[in-house]
C-alpha cells in the first residue's frame, strides 16, 4: 500500500504562483511514476503532469506546458508540481497519483491517489 497526501493548495490571484506538495509513505520503493490530475465540479480528473525516475522523463497537458513544472525530492519521497501564472481556468482541486501500468496521460493508470487540495485563482 502507497499513501499520498497532497498540501500546498489555496488561493491566488491570476499571474501568480503556488506549490503543490505531495507527500509519499508506505511501499513507496515500488513507485517509478507519479502524476498530477485536476478536477472540477461534474468533470472527469484531468491530466495535469506526470514524471517518472530514474530517467526523470516528464509529460505535461498543453494547457500548462511553459507555467506549470513537475519535480521530485527522493530523500522525502515527495513530488511537487510548481504552478506559475496561474489562471482562473487553473481552478480546480488538484490530485496526485502513483502509477501503476498505461498511459500517464490516463488517471485509470495510477493505483494510488491523495485526498486532493484545492487550488482557486481568482481574476
């Protein structure tokens, strides 16, 4: 089992910046892959970032290609996803997940997800 819980989340005003966090316990060892999913209210979970390790490979939505940016600390088994002028279609809770098998692209493909935090940009 893989525990993730996710921190970071709250408001902020278009143009600027937040840090989500997500924090990973229990067989972490088997993770190679995590992602980063959004959801609105009456909508799917979409796609956000996804990256993978040892070969630090990383995959974005082009919604956030160029402002949004995925990274990992080992030594804390966290991973974090730096959003940078946000906008207010960036309003969402935001979910972090481990892979498991298929696509990143894919939230049917992550085995693990967090609570979610959420993240409201205003205009």
């Amino acid at each position: 089992q893989v525990q993730l819980e996710e921190s970071g989340g709250g408001l902020a005003q278009a143009g600027g910046s937040l840090r989500l966090s997500c924090a990973a316990s229990g067989r972490t060892f088997s993770i190679y892959a995590m992602g980063w999913f959004r959801q609105t209210a009456g909508e799917e979970r979409v796609f956000v970032a996804a990256m993978t390790w040892p070969l630090n490979m990383k995959y974005y939505a082009d919604s956030v290609k160029g402002r949004f940016s995925i990274s990992r600390d080992a030594a804390k088994s966290t991973v974090y996803l730096q959003m940078n002028s946000l906008k207010p279609e960036d309003t969402a809770v935001y979910y972090c997940a481990a892979h498991r098998s298929g696509s990143f692209y894919n939230s049917r493909s992550y085995e693990y997800w967090g609570q979610g935090t959420q993240v409201t940009v205003s205009s």
